[in-house]
C-alpha cells in the first residue's frame, strides 16, 4: 500500500485520504446504539452537541476535526436519530425543525470543508522542494 501511494498523485493520494477520513467518521455516526426506551431528547441534545463542537472547531480554522465532527453528527442524526420511536412525535417537533435546519447547514458547510481537507491532504502529499531530475544510468 505505501509503495503504491508513492507512486501516485499527491491529488490521488490526498482523494484517498479525505475519503478515508469520511468513511471513518460516518462509522462513528453510525455506531452510536440508540436505546428506543431513553428519551429522545438524549439524542437530539448528543447531535446538537457534535454539531457545535465542529461549529467551534471550523471557527478555529482546525477544518480537519471540524470535517469530522460535522460527518458524524450529520450521519448520526440522519441514519440513528431518525429511527427512535419518538422521532415523529409531534411533541418533538420544533426541536426536530430546529435540528434538522442544523443539519442542513452542516451539510452546506461539509461541502466547503470538503474542499478544504482534500487541499489540505493534497498540501501534504505534495513532493517538498523542486522535482529532482531522473537518475541517469551509468
């Protein structure tokens, strides 16, 4: 695998790294339990908590673990939230409206970030210094 990524484009080397880094974030949205009988308040304060945690670190320019951050909020509301029992309760409905317009920002924002960690990925595939000419056979 490492020779393999010497060999490739800091571009492809950084394409594969992003995705890495978003597979493993939508793995830790997905491997929250979701406990249908704990109130789903529990969940909906859990998703607005990793949702301002990686407000907090795309204010401090840390774009990586706001990347994160941001996938897995979005995939734990979406993919686990969505499933509790209480989820349609219209009891629950402004603080869902709230959240889901939450999310949806955090969706636009990821689009950015997207960018932003691939460019920081490529940054550092990139060969450091000028080419080095080929080595001439003797």
């Amino acid at each position: 695998v490492v020779a393999a990524m010497a060999d490739a484009s800091p571009r492809a080397v950084a394409v594969r790294q992003r995705n890495a880094l978003r597979h493993e974030a939508e793995m830790l949205g997905r491997a929250t339990f979701i406990d249908s009988s704990a109130p789903i308040s529990r969940y909906f304060n859990a998703t607005r908590t990793m949702l301002a945690q990686a407000s907090a670190y795309h204010r401090e320019h840390n774009a990586r673990d706001a990347y994160v951050l941001y996938w897995r909020g979005v995939t734990f509301f979406v993919e686990r939230v969505a499933r509790h029992p209480r989820f349609k309760d219209p009891a629950v409905k402004g603080i869902k409206a709230s959240l889901v317009q939450q999310v949806e920002q955090a969706m636009q924002l990821l689009e950015k970030l997207d960018k932003d960690v691939l460019a920081m990925f490529e940054a550092r595939a990139a060969p450091s210094g000028p080419p080095r000419p080929p080595a001439q056979r003797a």
